[in-house]
C-alpha cells in the first residue's frame, strides 16, 4: 500500500509518540514522528526513527507450523493449526478442568488482541489463566495506585512534565528508557528554570542531567520517602485541611515513617546518601508547590516496589500534590501497551474493565458477554504460571507475542517447564526465539507493526490507534483474529464473530461504560458507538471518557478517590527486606560474555557500575541468551532486527543514548 503517509504509533515505549509512516514497497517505510500527535509534537527517539530498518523479511514466521515427532516443523493449512489448538485445549479442560490451561500474553500486544484473548479465557474457557509480561515491570505501580487510589490510574499527564518547578525521577534512566519524555524534561529544565533530582544507584546518563544526584543504596527508596515524609510534618509543609477532608491513614503513616526514618540522619544511613545531600532534597521537594515524581523500573522491578510505589505517593498526598498542573505522582510505563492490557483485564488478578472478581464484578461481566462460564477468581499469576506447568498442573499453554523463556526469572525452569507442555502453542512473527526452541508444538504467524491495525494506550492514559500501513506477509494474520478462529472452533463462533479491530473495540468500550456510573476509573464508553470511519480517523484521546460526563485531563483534582469511602490511603511503610538475587543473565555479569555486551548496547555497558549496584534484576528481559550461549554473537543483529520488528521492545537492548535522539 504505497502512497500517502499513515498516522501510527511507535511500539517500543509507553511514552507512545506518533509516527508518519510512508510505505515504499512491501517491506520498507519511510519514518518520521508525527507533529500533531501530544506525545512526542513530531520528536523521535533513535529507537522510532530506525523504525523503518526493522520491517524487513528476513527471519519472519510466514506460515503455520506443526512440530513433527522428531522435533522438526512443518508447514501445515490454517485450518489444521487451528483445529490443532482448539482441540488440544478443550480435550485438556475436558479432562483436566479450566484451571489446566493458560495464556501468557504480551505488552506489545494491542488492545483489542488483548481483549478477545481475555475474553475467552475468562467468560467461556471458565479459567482467569491469564497473564501477561506486562506483570514484570507494571505490577508494582497497579498495586501501589490501587492500594492508594483504589483504582489503577496514572493521576497525571506528559504536561505536567512540562510545567512542574520539580521534577524528581526515581529508579528511572528516562534519558535512554523514555527518551523523548526526558526531553521534555530537560526543555523544561532549560527554559523554565525547573529542578531535576534523580535517585538511583547508578550514576546514569540521566543522572548527568541533575541538578542534584543523590546515589541511593539498591532497595532503600521507601526509606528516604519515608524520610521525606517525616521532614515534610516536622517542618509544617503538609497541607492538613486536604489530608483531613481527602485521605485516611495518615497518622498511622507517618508514626510507621517515623520508625523507619526519623530524621536526616537516619535517612542518611540508612540510604547511603551524604546528609547535606538529602537535606537539600527534602528542602526542595518542601519549598515546590508544582512537583512531579516519576518513577520506572527502578521502583517497579524490586520486591519492595509495591512499597516504594505508596511512599513517593504518600509524600504527594500529605502536601496535597496530585490531581493539579504539574504535580503528583507518576509512574512511566515501560511497555507500549501494559496500560492497554491492564484496560481490558490482561492480568490474572483482573477480570475486565477494570474489574476484579468480586461476585457482583463477575456477574455484571458475565450479563455483558452473556458468557457460559465465567472464571470466579483470579488466576495464576506469572511466575507462579510457569511453576505450575512445571508441577504439570497447567497441561496446554498459549504464548501470544513475548518470549517468556528468556523474560521471566529462573529462565532455565521456564524453559523445562514449557518443554513439559501437552500443547504448547505460540503465535509470534519471528520464526526463532528462546520460547519457541523450548519445544513450542504449534506456531501461528501473526502480524507484525505497520501491518495490524488497533489502539494502545500510553502511560498518560493516552489512546492512540496503530494503523497498518503494509500488505500482511505470507499468512500472517493479526493476533485478535487467531484468537477469534480458534474461539470459534470452541464454539463461540456468536461471541467471538468480530469482523475488524474497530468491532472489538466498540464491545471494549462498551464494556468499559457498562454499570460504571462512576464508580470504575476506566470508562471510555463515549467511544462505542464509533463508525468504522470514525475508528479509522480516531485522533489520540486520554480516557476517561465517559458516555454521560465530560471527560477529565487529571484524575483526583475533586479530591475523590476509588476507595470505598472516596478519600486517598496513606499506607504505612514496611522495613525493606532483603534483597533478591540478581540474575545471572545481567549484562556483565555471568552469562553474557564481554565480547557480546558492547554489541547489545554498548551506552549502558559503559555506564553501568559493578552489578551488585543494579537495581534492575529482570535486565534478561532483554533477551539473545540463546544465541550468545551458543557463541552466535555474529547473528545478534540480525536477530534484534527480527525481534524489533514485531515491537518487542521489552526483549531488545536499543536503549539510545541521548545524543542519539533527534
Ligand atoms: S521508543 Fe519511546 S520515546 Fe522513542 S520514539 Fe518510540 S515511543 Fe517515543
């Protein structure tokens, strides 16, 4: 489809920016950011701009394949793959129950792929199996907004980047991980006069950026903020009237804060952090009416993260800094669509919408899609999927786009487990990765960036449409569509006969708006009665948007929370623990030899500091073990164009350096 330019997303990071895609021929597009789009105003990071390079043939899933008894695959019809999966998996929930199968989806999936795969898993499958590699870098924050907010709501938008006096990034090296929104920052820094502090145990390319760096001891965020939070009361920089009429939990807060870090020089420490140094960042955090703290894997990525998540926000509550023009907490999505996901219930402790499984929760679900069999708790959620199949309590598994052999912890376990599989499908576009060589029984091609077409949601709650602007290679075909054949065969063929992306997502929208009234976050019912034509031109839009009420750039500038009594939890600090292992694939360390880490990224292998320092065990999320293990360090190009292509972004290492963006 040559000819004029497409508007599209990029699919490497939750910033989200708009792109202008032209193709020229079937497997190349010329690539530029797109100037109308509020994410990025026509920016690109070094990742999007090379987008381009990755759509080439090379190492693509074409066609269906069956793994022969001898372990070789062979091309097979559509219809014989299909028939392949629908029948292994119910012939197991026959005999073994719902709880016997799973899927594991992927952040890079779309929403409306997401939505159908949900859908089937837990309305007529009858299992909440469902989980995705989002859970990997986004499950602390879910937790730590719903336990403060009752709700998963990013509060804040890309703007109040733009506008704070403060901005404080915590376990977050957005220079190479969220370039274009470090961007905005250092703009801000430079025409505005903000402050920029970044904490974190490395001295990293954002770190150089500062105006104070304080190099925080690996796990002891919740102390300082906890530190933070005690200075703030002594000092008289809390706003009492809002914690009085908008919170709960204060008190018990503080005295726990108190405990862990009464003063500076306890914070200090404990931290490792020079005490004028944390003096002068909680005089400043005091003194800023208009701060932003944003967070990333850092925080998430920890098995504190929950509790370092609602100690950044707990300080944001006491000084009633959130829900206004350039303040609150934020935390900054790793993944192009983990926001999306979590829309539509990918995670196993999610039902849909925003919904759990409480009993009422689950009956509205079940009315919505007049489901058969409605799973009626959660599910099993990532590391504790793959634990199962290994116990061989899971017997058929579905991985839709993400390689958790290589992303998950313990790959080696992963890896025997899958091989264990009674039906182990996986659908991807690459026809090679670390999954797959465990012994995957059925592979689906599915389609690629620039060739499918649906929505994904950016960590300002942002929904932005991916349009397809490339013919489908071989017989690839878009991933809702896979899972909506296979349903069919199931026997669902009513539930499950959507005809284009633009059909699922009218049903997700719907959905969303269903019974809502208010009390669920997530609400763009506004948007279900969408044309085709109107989905085709839908213009990037921040939910909420509701059918009944206006629309709302902020969430909580009324004050009102999700929690049952409508006012914010302050949640007490617990003692960090020790800390986990780090794992042995960690760039420099171990697995990975010397020769291949500048080849993955050469800007952090510098930088890096020795790796007991590190605050990011899951860095093998990166991926091409495999390939180094077997000395293929020739082939890792080749192989990251591949993975590239698709928008794995969770299993590359192409973080650009900040000279690198444009
Ligand atoms: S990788 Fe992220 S920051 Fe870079 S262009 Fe893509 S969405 Fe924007």
């Amino acid at each position: 489809m040559p000819g004029a330019s497409v508007r599209t997303t990029c699919p490497y990071c939750g910033v989200g920016c708009g792109i202008l895609a032209k193709a020229s021929g079937a497997h190349a597009a010329e690539i530029s950011g797109d100037p109308s789009h509020p994410a990025n105003s026509g920016r690109l990071c070094s990742k999007g701009t090379a987008l381009g390079d990755t759509l080439g043939p090379g190492g693509r899933l074409l066609h269906p394949l069956i793994r022969r008894r001898d372990g070789t695959l062979r091309q097979v019809h559509w219809a014989t793959a299909l028939d392949r999966v629908a029948d292994g998996f119910s012939a197991i929930v026959d005999r073994y129950g719902p709880e016997a199968v799973a899927f594991y989806l992927s952040g890079q999936l779309l929403t409306e792929d997401y939505y159908v795969a949900n859908k089937l898993m837990k309305g007529f499958i009858g299992s909440a199996n469902v989980d995705t590699n989002s859970r990997l870098c986004m499950a602390s924050s879910v937790s730590g907004h719903r336990r403060a907010f009752g709700a998963d709501v990013v509060p804040g938008t890309y703007e109040d980047l733009d506008t704070a006096d403060l901005i404080v990034l915590v376990g977050s090296n957005a220079a190479w991980c969220h370039p274009i929104l470090f961007q905005r920052i250092a703009a801000n820094r430079r025409t505005r006069g903000a402050k920029v502090v970044v904490i974190d145990p490395r001295r990293t390319a954002t770190a150089e950026e500062a105006d104070l760096f304080l190099a925080i001891a690996p796990g002891m965020d919740s102390v300082l903020f906890c530190g933070l939070l005690v200075h703030l009361a002594d000092t008289d920089h809390i706003d009492r009237d809002y914690i009085e009429a908008r919170t709960s939990g204060f008190a018990a807060a503080l005295n726990g804060a108190r405990a862990l870090a009464p003063n500076v020089v306890a914070t200090a420490a404990a931290t490792g952090i020079a005490p004028e140094k944390i003096a002068e960042f909680f005089a400043l955090f005091a003194e800023t009416a208009c701060v932003v703290t944003a967070f990333s894997q850092g925080v998430n990525q920890s098995a504190q993260g929950t509790d370092k998540v609602n100690a950044i926000i707990n300080c944001h509550l006491a000084t009633g800094r959130i829900g206004r023009r350039g303040a609150g907490p934020f935390s900054l999505t790793g993944q192009p669509n983990a926001m999306g996901g979590r829309e539509v219930g990918g995670l196993a402790n999610q039902l849909a919408a925003h919904m759990g499984f409480a009993p009422a929760e689950i009956e509205r679900a079940r009315r919505f899609w007049n489901a058969p069999r409605m799973a009626t708790r959660e599910g099993l959620k990532a590391v504790a999927m793959f634990e199962a199949i290994g116990r061989r309590e899971i017997k058929a598994l579905w991985v839709m786009g993400t390689n958790p052999v290589v992303s998950l912890p313990n790959g080696s376990a992963v890896r025997e487990a899958c091989g264990q599989l009674d039906l182990f499908v996986v659908s991807d576009n690459v026809i090679a990765t670390d999954t797959i060589d465990a012994g995957a029984h059925v592979l689906l091609p599915a389609a690629g960036w620039g060739e499918k077409d649906g929505t994904v949601t950016n960590s300002e709650r942002r929904i932005s449409r991916q349009r397809a602007f490339l013919p489908l290679p071989g017989e690839a075909r878009p991933d809702w569509r896979i899972v909506c054949e296979v349903a069919q065969r199931f026997g669902f063929a009513d539930a499950f006969s959507f005809s284009s992306a633009a059909d699922i997502f009218r049903e997700h929208a719907a959905l969303s708006g269903f019974e809502n009234d208010g009390t669920r976050a997530f609400d763009i019912g506004a948007l279900a009665e969408l044309s085709d034509e109107e989905y085709a031109a839908l213009a990037p839009v921040q939910w909420p948007l509701p059918k009944t009420a206006p629309g709302r750039e902020r969430f909580f500038a009324d004050g009102s929370f999700f929690t049952p009594d409508h006012r914010a939890q302050f949640v007490s600090p617990v003692a960090p623990g020790p800390r986990a292992a780090l794992t042995g694939h960690h760039v420099g360390h171990g697995r990975l030899s010397p020769a291949a880490a500048p080849l993955l990224n050469a800007a952090e292998r510098q930088a890096i500091e020795p790796v007991d320092l590190g605050q990011w065990p899951t860095d093998r999320r990166r991926g091409y073990t495999a390939g180094i293990h077997r000395g293929m360090v020739g082939t890792l190009r080749q192989r990251k164009v591949r993975t590239l292509r698709r928008g794995r972004s969770a299993h590359v290492d192409s973080r650009p350096s900040r000279s690198m963006c444009s």
